[in-house]
C-alpha cells in the first residue's frame, strides 16, 4: 500500500510538468535579432511584453551580422531571423527556403530606395573628401552587407570599382578599430559604427551619407514549416513586432527605448538616440517592397553574387502583415503612404 502511495504521488507531480511542457514548447519562438539598433522593434517587444500580450514566449538572440543569423536560422537555432535585400537573393538562389513575414528594419513600403543610416567615413590626413577620392585607398568594409553593396554603388556613380581600391573585409565589430589604428583610410558602414568612429577617430569625416543608392531594409522571415505550420503562432509573431515597431517610433518613447537597447546590445545610450534618426521601423510589405527586393536582386546579378533573379512572391508573405493592419490600424498611422 506504501509503494502505491508513492507511485501514485510521483505520478500526481509528474503530470502537470509534463502537461506544461508540452504547452511552452507550442508556444516558445527563438528570434535571432542583428547586435546595433535595427534590431529595437524585437529588443522591445521582449522588455515591454508585446510578445506575452499577444501570446506568445519569445527567446531573444543576438549576432553580428546578417549571415551569421541567416546560417543560425539555416541550422535550426532560430525560429525566426533577419535577412537584409543586399545579401538574401544569392542566398535564396543557392536553396534557402524562407517566407518573410514582416518587416524588420526599412522603408521599403514607401520606396524602394533608402540608406540614410549607411555611410562613408574617413580619416582626417586620408586626403579623401568625395568618393572620387577613394582610388588606390583602403577601405574597411564587411564583404557581402548592405554597407558593401552601397559602397560599390557610391563608387559606379563616380565612374569607379572595387578594382579601383583596396577593400579590407573587416567584421562590424572591429570597423572603429581598423580606422582608429589606421589600418585602412576609411570605412564603409551602418550605425551606430558611423556615430562611434566620429566619436573615437580624431578629425573623422562623414564623406557621404546614404543618397538613395540601395534599399536599407531587412525583413524577418522562418522556413515554411515554421511560418505555415501554425499560422495563428505567425499572426501573433507578426502582431508582436508591428506593435513594437509603432511604440518604437513614438518620439516620446526614444529615451526609453534607447535604453532598452543598451541592456541587449554593446551600445551606449548615447549611440542608440543617434542611430534613431536613420533607422526606419516599418513593418509592412507591400508593391514597393517586392519593387525594393527585385532591384537589390538586380544589383547582385550585376556583381555576379547570384546567377538569376529570385522572385519576390517566392520570398515575400504579406498575408500577415496585411491581417494585423486591417486589425490595427493605429499601429501605422504615423507612417507615410506606400502600395
């Protein structure tokens, strides 16, 4: 009678866990977000409970770059990733198989074109003051970004190409130092980089800002058994970061979400509130966006990074997104008009 008691009372234990087991791991989504402000609309959306009021539990996890989320998300560590218009195409091409769902970072909605928060910037004895000036120089730069992509745009406008300098493939992290130790004469950047290097490089110079060379945008998108599977789990997913992204852009929430930034991310309060007038948080996909997406694909063609164009109604769902603004349109409604 003893034994059964005891069996009896380990099975009254055991069953609730394993019922609430079961339960989280139906719920739980790991989100692979980019280490500097673009990745505030899913920083926030943890800090301030968006994910748990629309009923979902949501991991956070941070990378350097796009490609490393892309390879994380490949090898099955995130439910949901990144993935920039600069570098996602080839990827695509080569057998990737994502949906993205809603927007991450850009203003693709409203046009196809905007880098503001990409930049030049150069040394004070580099003798370059326009990008003309950039033959025979060093140029720090992380191979396959968006920063890379606009650079060779910014050097086709003024006649030249990569073969006109010497590009140094240099990891986000270490673009301040490679300029700061003179390791090259410039750099080709996003924020918060461009605001660090003028602060730490004596007589740092931006050389050029963005100029309507490329889409700056990114898009958060899972493989079809994550997107499709439980599509009530997406729509929540997609309602979580649009509601995010509207408390983001509210002025009156910059200091605070500056520091929601900093308890994420190796960046100083002062570096999130300076990347906030570049960075755009728009997440909705529309004609422009799969305009902005054909075009980057374009460009990459013309750099031989991919062998034939992906199409954008492969790669872009806008079903999601379409639900939560019907839904909720006071989320958008400081946002410009698009199609």
């Amino acid at each position: 009678m003893i034994k059964l008691l005891k069996y009896l009372a380990l099975v009254a234990v055991a069953l609730p866990v394993a019922t609430f087991s079961q339960v989280a791991s139906a719920q739980d989504l790991v989100v692979g977000a980019a280490g500097n402000p673009g990745g505030l609309t899913v920083f926030v959306a943890q800090e301030k409970g968006f994910f748990a009021k629309n009923g979902i539990d949501v991991k956070v996890e941070v990378r350097n770059t796009g490609s490393e989320l892309s390879k994380a998300l490949r090898a099955g560590e995130f439910d949901y990733a990144l993935a920039s218009f600069t570098n996602v195409g080839a990827a695509l091409e080569r057998g990737m198989d994502v949906r993205a769902v809603v927007g991450y970072v850009g203003a693709a909605y409203e046009k196809t074109t905007a880098d503001a928060v990409v930049a030049l910037v150069a040394t004070a004895d580099s003798g370059i003051n326009s990008i003309a000036d950039l033959k025979g120089k060093k140029v720090g730069v992380t191979f396959g970004t968006t920063g890379d992509v606009w650079l060779q745009q910014a050097l086709k406008e003024v006649g030249l190409s990569v073969n006109d300098i010497d590009r140094v493939n240099t990891r986000p992290p270490g673009l301040v130092s490679v300029i700061d130790t003179g390791g090259v004469d410039a750099i080709s950047a996003w924020e918060p980089f461009i605001f660090r290097t003028l602060q730490k490089v004596k007589g740092a110079k931006v050389v050029k800002r963005g100029g309507d060379l490329v889409c700056f945008c990114a898009y958060l998108h899972g493989s079809p058994d994550t997107v499709y599977k439980d599509e009530a789990k997406t729509q929540k997913f997609v309602d979580a970061i649009s509601e995010s992204a509207a408390y983001v852009r509210d002025p009156a929430n910059r200091e605070e979400v500056a520091e929601i930034g900093t308890r994420f991310v190796n960046m100083t309060k002062e570096e999130v509130l300076a990347g906030l007038e570049f960075w755009v948080y728009d997440p909705r996909i529309g004609e422009n966006t799969a305009k902005a997406f054909e075009d980057a694909n374009a460009l990459l063609l013309a750099q031989k990074k991919m062998k034939k164009p992906f199409p954008a109604d492969k790669y872009l769902d806008s079903k999601f997104i379409q639900s939560t603004m019907k839904r909720h349109p006071e989320w958008f409604a400081d946002l410009g008009p698009g199609r």
